[in-house]
C-alpha cells in the first residue's frame, strides 16, 4: 500500500506539473496572439496607407452671361442633366437685335462715304497738274479716313452680332445643373453667375492621409474607394500628391518678413496630405454626388506602378511626396454611361482589367 500511495502521489505530482505548465504555455500562446493583434491593429490605425476622410470631388464650372437683360426663356429645371451646347436660357434680344441694325446702318453710311472720297480721288488723280498737289493730298487722306472708319463700323457690327449671339446661354460641359435654375422674368447681370454645372467627366476622389502613411502611396498605386451609405467598391488608382499645403503657424508679415507663431503645441497632430485618386471601374447606377463621404485604401504597389514610379524625375519620389502631374500609370477614364432614375446623378464608368475584388471599412 505504501509503494501504491508513493505511485499515486507522484502521478498527481506530475499531472499538477504537466497542468501548470500547459497553463504556462497557454497563457504564453494568449499573450503572443494579443501581442500579434495589437500589433497588426497598430500597424493598421497608425502606418497603414488608409483614410476616412476622402471625398467625391468634380468640377463646378460657374455659367455668367456674357450680356445683360431680362430672362424671356428658360429651357431646364432644377437639378437636371445636361450636354454640352445645350440651351439653358434666352435673354432679352430686342435690345441686341437694334444695336446689330443701328451698327449695319452706321457702316453703310460709312461705305458710302469712302464711296464718294475715292471718286473724288480718282478725279484729282485724272485732272493730274490741273489740281494742286495739296489738294490731292487731301483726297488721298480722305480716302484712308472713310476706310478707317469703315473698318471701325465693321467691327461694331462683329460686336454687336456676337452680343445677340450670346444673349443665349448654352451649357459648356456635360453635366448636372445646381438645385435652382434661373427664372423667367428675372434680370441677369453680364459676368455675374446665374447657375453652376457639375461637370460630369471630372467626377474623382480626393483622400486626406495622415503624413505618416505617405511612405505607402505611390502614383499609379491600385486603390479600394467605399463611399458612406454604398455596398459597392469603386476601383481607382492614385493619380498624384500634392507638392505642398499651407503652414498655419507661419503668415507673411507687413514687411514681408516671415511671422511664425510663437506658441507651440506639446501635442503635434499629423498633417493631412491631400492625394487625388482618379475613377477607373464605377458601376453604372452608383450615384456619384460631388461632396460625398468615403473611405479611401490604398493597395500593393504593383509592378507597373513600381517601374513607373522608379523612372519618374520627380523630385522626393523616393518618400512618395510628388508634385500633382499626369505621370500616372493609367489615365483615368470617364465616360457617361446613364442617369439614375433617382437622383438624376449619372455614373462614369469604365473596364478595369484585373481590377481584385476587396473592401475597406
């Protein structure tokens, strides 16, 4: 019994030891796995070429008479899609139309005044010494005076059709209108904005990242978009970073010295660095709304943007901080594909082989 006793307490001793170090083990297996998601969640939050704050961009292009009247007709309404060329409203043309007339009339009194200062010439010409030399001198004066001022009547009819040409006002891009078109009845002042038009082939994305996530950004490099409120990803790639933003701490004194700030924050926050990202893959009925939110990552280098970026002469292209400029890998494309019958908003749509899928939240 004693000899059964020492056995089993010894298998208890060293169950007990096998269990302590398993727990051992276990608690070190834990440790490292929290260790290694720490890290990766470090890593990812702090140094990871991603962003919130990216935003749908276009151009808004201002449309301004070029002369002034009442508006006597308007051919769109609020918010609606439209082409190039297309007529957006009229002006007054009365107005136009008597300046075109009294310009034509004043140029052919002005005819037939060089008329009759060239047969005068002519004749003086003919008489030859039976005129005085300053006489025809005179004529000859006369002549250029009348073609002169012909000239001058000629160009105020030029003018004068061209403000009644554009007392009607087109659109000069494909695109969307603003939410208040102009009114009939409502008077326009020459080179005052009456509407905006979002230019349906400039639509882009523009992501601020943190100046400590540039060492990932390359141009060419392939990018993930998932704008707020979509479940589909829209691929782009990185068409350039901005060369430079603004100093807050330093304004440029009365005396053209520099003025820095003397107060200096203990905490220091990252700068944000604008980075332009060009649409490649849009589907066709996603609502692409200038303004809207999105989060922007950035994926893998590959090996075209590598090289491209390799021989690019830019200066600071090893740090990934580039000058804005066309030298990107793939020109961005877009192309009107249709409306959506919801917003009215289109889509720019292209093919992008090899495009992966992927998400970033």
């Amino acid at each position: 019994m004693s000899l059964f006793r020492i056995g089993y307490y010894r298998e208890i001793i060293v169950k007990k030891a096998w269990f302590s170090v398993g727990q051992i083990l276990f608690t070190l297996v834990v440790v490292a796995i929290a260790a290694f998601v720490l890290w990766r969640l470090v890593d990812y939050y702090m140094f990871a070429p991603w962003t919130r704050d990216g935003h749908v961009r276009a151009d808004v292009v201002q449309v301004a008479p070029d002369v002034g009247g009442l508006i006597v007709s308007v051919n769109v309404v609020d918010s609606q899609p439209v082409s190039a060329g297309q007529v957006l409203f009229v002006i007054d043309q009365a107005r136009y139309e008597l300046a075109l007339r009294q310009a034509q009339a004043t140029a052919q009194q002005r005819r037939a005044t060089l008329d009759q200062a060239r047969r005068e010439d002519a004749r003086n010409r003919t008489l030859g010494d039976l005129v005085a030399r300053e006489v025809t001198e005179e004529s000859q004066s006369r002549v250029q005076t009348a073609e002169a001022a012909l000239a001058d009547a000629d160009v105020a009819i030029d003018t004068a059709r061209l403000n009644l040409q554009r007392t009607t006002v087109v659109s000069p891009v494909d695109g969307y209108l603003n939410d208040r078109a102009p009114r009939t009845g409502e008077y326009v002042t020459a080179g005052r904005s009456v509407l905006s038009v979002v230019d349906l082939h400039s639509f882009r994305v523009d992501g601020y990242f943190e100046e400590t996530k540039l060492h990932g950004i390359d141009i060419g490099q392939s990018v993930d978009i998932k704008v707020m409120g979509e479940t589909k990803i829209l691929r782009g790639h990185v068409q350039s970073i901005v060369a430079g933003i603004e100093d807050r701490d330093r304004v440029q004194g009365s005396n053209l010295l520099p003025n820095v700030n003397p107060a200096f924050s203990w905490v220091r926050l990252a700068q944000r660095i604008p980075v332009r990202i060009a649409l490649d893959e849009v589907p066709a009925d996603f609502r692409m709304i200038a303004g809207r939110t999105a989060t922007v990552s950035v994926r893998d280098i590959t090996p075209l943007a590598k090289s491209n970026t390799a021989g690019s002469n830019t200066p600071g292209g090893a740090s990934g901080v580039v000058a804005a400029s066309g030298a990107s890998a793939a020109a961005p494309v877009s192309a009107a594909s249709g409306v959506s019958p919801v917003s009215g908003i289109g889509a720019a749509t292209a093919s992008a082989p090899g495009a992966t899928p992927g998400a970033s939240q």
